[in-house]
C-alpha cells in the first residue's frame, strides 16, 4: 500500500496492477456521490404544478399561482405544465412532461422555454387542474401515479379517484346535507317529490363552479316538466346528485379553507340578488365570517380522515352548518379582505416545504 492523492485529498491505494483500476474506481464512486448528493438537493427545491393554460387563470384570485408565489418566496424552484403536456416513453419508469419556469413580473405570470422532464425529478407535485373530471382527468392521475414513489403529490391521486367532489360528503352523512346520487330519472323525481317537498338543486357530478346546477321548484314548474327536466338531464347516461334546496343559501354559503388538517380561511359567499349560486364566477359576494365552533370541529374532523387518503387540501361549502360539497381537485382559498391572502399561502408553503421533507 502507498500513500496517494486525488483531488487533494489523501488515501491509501494497492500497488502494482490493482493501482489505476482503484484509483479510477474511487474517483468515479465520488463523483457519483456528489452527483447523487447534488440530485438530491436539487429535487427538494422542484416543485410542479399542473394547471390549466396561464392566459386562462386569473392572477389575483387565482389560488395555485398565489401558491406558486408563496413557495418561490421560500426558496423553492417552481415549474408548471399542462395536462396535455405529460407522457410516459417506455423507456423510462416513470412519466414525465414538459416542464416550463414559473416567473412573475407585475401582474403578469410568465413561462420559460419548456423542457422534458421526468415526474420523479419533482419533490412535490402540485395536481391543480380544473375539472370536468372526465377520462382526460382520470388518465393524468394514472400517469402520476408512476412518480409516486419518489415525488410526493397534493392532493394523491388515489384519493382524487376515491372521492367525487358531489358524493364525498355522502361518506360523513352526520354532516352532510341528505341528497341522492341516480340516473334514473322516475328515482330522481321521486326523491323530488318525497324528501325535497318538490324544491331542490340537480347538479352534475364532474363539474365546477356553479356550472350545469338547475334549481327545480314546484313553486315555478309542474311535476311534468320536472319530469322531463330530469330525463332530459340523465338522458347522457350519467349520474346527477339531488339534494333539498337549502333556503339559508340567500344568506350565503360558506367557504372553509383547510390545509394539512389546519382551518386557514373562512368566508361567506353572497349570491347575487335573485340568484341561488353562491359562486364568485356567478357574482357572489365575499364577506367575513366567524366559524362556530361545531363547524370548525366539523371540518376538521373530515379533513382527518380524509389525509388518510392523501387528501391534504379541501375546500368546504356549507350552508346552515351542513356540508354541502367538498372540492378536493383545485380548491379555491377565498377570503374576503384580498391583505389575508399573502399570510394564508405563506403559512401553506411552510406546510409543503415540511410535507415535502418527510
């Protein structure tokens, strides 16, 4: 054995034929390492969110991009891509996408020249996609699902499948607003007739936002033309969830905000005069509200179970301190005084930077 160096650094090294191969073979086991090394801190910073295209998606309210923002002020590497931008060559074990630099500048998001990437290189993976929940939806959680392993994906693509944003509060019927979910328009109407008193809402099951929900009341039609509301709704062979129409709703419904299981933002949404759709894109009104306590012990509580599931970002209606829907693909954080937004995504981020560490 003989005394060695390499860069500058002293080790010990076999003589004679053994020599260049051990020297060679160090070298290039501390390269690896430092590589690995390197990679590894690398992948922490990454952060992926999927969204739908920019030129769509309002900078202001927008919650993925105040999101996106908050963790770039904490240090992290944000990127963004589409949907229709992921894709799995078989000759690699996971899927990957094309992946563009997140900046901003003014009011104005701007992307960077796109690259292909691997899904794994991500340490977070931020699924923010809007629904329709069709097969599109369905198939890029299938093509994350291959990262799983090695990036970690809010919220998991197991629980996106496992729970329908309609049908979820069915699982915790203690706290849910009765309703129910048929395509059979003679059931549906029936449940009209019985359990609503002939007032209730009819709502697809893979939209968002208010959109294709129908108020149906003896009040305005008959029977008859409830009938033929119906069939004409399932007549697509889908399912339709009806619940009793909740009057409270003029007052408002209310929007909880949770994250990791901690409550971060409440607000009353105000439907526009004459309207029942307490929705910001329908003209709702947002307000300030103090929660009860039965309500935070409420949303809390779902939310628990629900991070079981790898549901670790939910957002609540309720109305008349009953859950009404529970949004998990893309949850909007709203709160009536716009100075609240930069402290409630500055404490999320500090969440997924320590999620993103276990």
């Amino acid at each position: 054995m003989r005394l060695c160096r390499l860069d500058s650094k002293e080790f010990f090294a076999p003589t004679c034929g053994q020599e260049a191969f051990s020297l060679s073979t160090w070298g290039l086991s501390l390269q690896r390492r430092r590589s690995t090394e390197i990679g590894s801190l690398s992948h922490q910073k990454k952060q992926l969110f999927i969204l739908d295209p920019l030129e769509s998606l309002d900078p202001r309210l927008d919650s993925s991009l105040q999101m996106a923002q908050a963790l770039k002020s904490a240090g992290v590497t944000v990127y963004f891509t589409t949907i229709d931008q992921i894709f799995w060559d078989s000759r690699q074990n996971n899927a990957s996408c094309q992946s563009y630099s997140l900046d901003r500048k003014d009011d104005r998001w701007l992307s960077g020249p796109g690259t292909d990437t691997e899904l794994k290189e991500f340490r977070v993976i931020h699924m923010r996609k809007d629904p329709p929940f069709d097969i599109r939806y369905v198939a890029t959680t299938w093509l994350l699902e291959s990262a799983s392993e090695h990036s970690k994906i809010l919220n998991s693509t197991v629980g996106l499948r496992k729970y329908n944003e309609k049908m979820a509060a069915l699982y915790f019927p203690e706290y849910a607003i009765p309703s129910l979910i048929s395509q059979d328009a003679n059931k549906l109407f029936s449940y009209f007739q019985d359990e609503c008193q002939g007032d209730a809402v009819l709502k697809p099951l893979d939209m968002y936002g208010g959109r294709g929900v129908e108020h149906l009341t003896l009040e305005k039609q008959s029977p008859a033309e409830v009938l033929d509301v119906l069939k004409s709704q399932v007549s697509d062979g889908l399912w339709r969830q009806i619940q009793p129409f909740q009057k409270q709703v003029s007052a408002g419904e209310v929007r909880a905000f949770v994250s990791f299981g901690e409550p971060i933002a409440w607000c009353l949404k105000v439907p526009k005069a004459g309207d029942f759709l307490a929705n910001t894109r329908a003209g709702a009104t947002l307000l300030d509200y103090e929660p009860s306590e039965a309500e935070m012990a409420m949303v809390v509580d779902i939310s628990l179970e629900l991070m079981k599931d790898g549901i670790h970002w939910v957002g609540f209606d309720l109305i008349g301190g009953r859950v009404s829907e529970i949004n998990i693909t893309s949850p909007r954080l709203l709160t009536a005084r716009t100075e609240n937004y930069p402290k409630c995504f500055e404490k999320m981020a500090r969440q997924i930077i320590k999620f993103a560490e276990i």
